[in-house]
C-alpha cells in the first residue's frame, strides 16, 4: 500500500509541477520597413465625340420538331424472341421461369441428393448460373417436366412432335458424368 500511496503522489508532483509557470514569450522577427508607394498620375484619355451605339443581339427562338427523328430515350438493341410458327389449336405462352426459355443442350447437371424423401438436383446454365431442381419443375423450351432425380442422373420429359404431327412424350436424361 505504501508503494501505491507513494506512486500516486510522485505522479501529482510531476502533473502539477509540470502545469505552473509562466507561458512562453513569443520571439519577435524584425520585419524590413516597407517603401512608400509611388503614385503616378493615370494619363487622362481625350473625351469621345461620337457616341457609341450599343445593338442588341436578335433573340432566336428554337423548336424542336420530333417527325422523322429517332426517339433519344429509346434502347438501340432491342431483343425480340423468336417467334415459332404456331398452329391454331395451340397456344403458346410466354415461358415464365430462366430454365424454361433455355434448351436441354444448354444445361449441364453438377450436383444431386438424391437419398432423401424430396430428391434434389442442380443444373448450370452457359454461364455458369446455378438452378436447383425438383420433381415436377418446368425445364426446357418444349415443355419438359422433370419426372425422376436418381443417383443416375435428373431425367426430364418434354413433348416432342412426330412427322405426322402428333405429339408424344419423349424421356431426355440428364447425366452428371458423361459416359
């Protein structure tokens, strides 16, 4: 205790010790004297005769007339989908989700759990953007539907038109590994 009682006075002796006194007195720095200014008197033009005329600029009025311009505001690549020919009795939806507008050929199957009661997949798109997919999920361009997710891959069917016309259902497996 008499070492901390001695340790706190040492340290109030140096605060207050250091705390007293008198403030420094600034140096001075001589400064040269500064000459007087000469003035010279302004030389006094000769009074005009002819008075200035001042115009006016004409003020110019512009309108824009929009006929036969491109729109500024309008994007200048704009994509349209491809419009296959339809029949009459068929009618054909705009594809509501990423995976239905892309083809089967595009995607690229990279991961499956497949021992669980809701088994589970992923697919890759071109670039490199992943989807995960489940029994029942939308896939494909030609409304495909996937019906199995197995240990052997996802394995998707989609309708397929005949030469005759008709429409069946044909199976299209995707593989994680190819053979």
């Amino acid at each position: 205790m008499k070492g901390l009682g001695a340790v706190i006075i040492l340290s109030i002796f140096l605060i207050c010790g250091g705390c007293g006194g008198e403030p420094p007195k600034p140096t001075k720095v001589p400064v040269p004297p500064v000459g007087k200014p000469t003035v010279t008197p302004a030389k006094i033009s000769p009074p005009l005769t002819a008075e200035l005329k001042v115009e006016r600029p004409s003020v110019m009025f512009y309108t824009y007339n929009p006929k036969g311009k491109p729109n500024p505001f309008k994007p200048l690549i704009v994509e349209r989908p491809e419009v296959p020919p339809q029949k009459v009795a068929e009618v054909v939806s705009e594809p509501g989700t990423p995976l239905e507008r892309m083809e089967l050929n595009q995607l690229k199957l990279v991961a499956i759990v497949w021992n669980i009661r809701e088994p589970k997949a992923m697919v890759e798109d071109g670039a490199g953007k992943g989807y995960i997919i489940v029994n029942g999920t939308p896939i494909g361009k030609k409304k495909g539907r996937v019906t199995q997710i197995s240990s052997a891959g996802v394995v998707v069917s989609e309708k397929h038109e005949t030469s005759a016309g008709k429409f069946t259902t044909r199976e299209v497996t995707l593989k994680l590994y190819a053979d």
